[in-house]
C-alpha cells in the first residue's frame, strides 16, 4: 500500500493506493499544518482501507505544511503533486486551476501529467476559500450559503479591491448602500473569477481545464470561472483530494530508499 498526504493551510488530505493503483481509502479533515489534522486524516484514510500503518510500503508528502511532517520516505510540492493527480483522473486535462484555502495556483501540464508551467497568486488571499470565508462572514452564512445566495444574484457589485480586508470593506459600504445580498454574493464570486483568470492570463490556457481544492466544490465560482475564461470546466468527483493522491502515485513509483525507481 501507498501513501499520499497533502497538509494545507485549512485542511489534511490522505489517500492510499494498493498495489495496482487503485484507491483502497481516502478523508479530508478540514484542519490543517500546526494542529492533528494530518495524523488524523491519516488514521480516516487507513480505518477506511482497512489496514495498519505498518501496512504502508512508502509515504509522500505534499503541500503547505509538508515540511512539518515526520515520518514520510519523500516531501515533493504541491503543484508537482497535482499536476499527477489530476492527470490519473482526467487524462485530457491541460489546465489545472486549484483554488485552496491560502492561495490560487495555475498549472499548465502535459500529457504525461508533468508540469510545463505554472504561477501562483501574490496578493493577499484574494481569491482564494479565505477569501470566500470572509466575504460567508460579512453575510452571515456558510460558504455553501454563499453560494446559494449567489444564484440568486441577478447583477453581481464590483468588488475591485485585490485584498481581502479591504474587500471585506468594500462589501459592507456595498450593503449599507442598499444593495441586495444575493448581488453582493454574486459580486464576490466574480471578483475570485476575475482574479483567477488573471493568473490564468500569465500562462496562456488550454483545454481541457480543471478546478481542484476545496473551492472546486463552490458551483458558483465554477460558473463564474466558465464565463470569465470562456471555457468547460471539468468537474472532479473529489476535487480537494488531488494533491494526496499526486502524493500516493510518486509513492508507488519511489524505491525502498526513498528515491525514484
């Protein structure tokens, strides 16, 4: 069996593959690097697999908090990790856009899942689930709440600020003018739209494209994301887990000493 564990700033992931490459367990826990968040999805993923720790051949780790954990044969990035995760699940895919809880990143990959290009997000956490946290907060509801409002918007307020906090402001002033809440919703939708299209913009786009992280489970940024980039985009059964399973498919193909076979 193999092991993949992706540590981000809001959320632990794990996925294990047994020895033909077939997902045996998978969890996400939605607390991340400095709390148990891995040794707890970690124990999810094996109780689900149904096997010990000792089971385990080889471990990868991946992401923000990778640096922080003991006991892997490998640590390799988060972007290396998701360019082959998303690659084991749809092939075709050319464009990674994963949307986490800190940052946005733009992936450009091959065929063979290696990556070509990529760029990150340098601003704040616009554009990101902080982001969307925040603007749940200044409305009083969840994210999925969010969410829903949004579709109800009919004309999306321009959010222009590039930073969270002043964004965070910029949607009260819009409130207390008497806009309408769904718009409001529907304004910070595409401000992540916009946001993300102009990391996109960097590196040029290809289909066929991708969203993964967490945020992948908002259909409202999907939509909004559709219609500022003018393309599909696919939709994953378990967005949030690529970068572990990336992880867990380094793992099969690393040798007893932790090096590539």
């Amino acid at each position: 069996m193999y092991l993949g564990v992706d540590i981000g700033s809001s959320s632990s992931k794990a996925v294990i593959l047994d020895e033909g490459g077939n997902i045996a367990g998978q969890a996400v826990i939605n607390i991340g690097t400095g709390s148990r968040g891995p040794q707890k999805v970690i124990e999810e993923a094996l109780s689900q697999a149904g096997i010990e720790r000792t089971q385990i051949a080889r471990t990868v780790v991946t992401g923000y908090g990778r640096m922080t954990f003991e006991g892997a044969d490998k640590q390799i990035t988060e972007i290396s990790c998701h360019a082959k995760g998303v690659s084991a699940v749809a092939p075709d895919a050319r464009t990674i856009i994963d949307i986490g809880g800190q940052d946005a990143k733009v992936i450009s990959i091959d065929e063979l899942g290696n990556v070509k290009n990529f760029v990150m997000n340098e601003k704040c956490a616009a554009g990101t689930g902080r982001f969307l946290e925040v603007m749940g907060r200044v409305l009083d509801t969840t994210i999925d709440g969010l969410s829903d409002m949004a579709e109800r918007g009919v004309e999306g307020v321009t959010i222009s600020s590039t930073c969270t906090v002043f964004a965070e402001s910029e949607m009260i002033s819009q409130l207390a003018a008497g806009k309408k809440i769904e718009d409001v919703a529907l304004g910070a939708h595409k401000s992540i739209a916009q946001r993300v299209a102009g990391l996109v913009n960097r590196i040029g786009i290809s289909p066929e494209v991708v969203l993964s992280g967490g945020v992948a489970l908002n259909e409202s940024v999907i939509r909004a994301l559709e219609k500022e980039l003018g393309y599909d985009i696919i939709r994953l059964k378990s967005p949030q887990t690529m970068g572990a399973l990336g992880a867990a498919i380094y793992a099969m193909g690393l040798d007893k000493n932790g090096t590539e076979a």
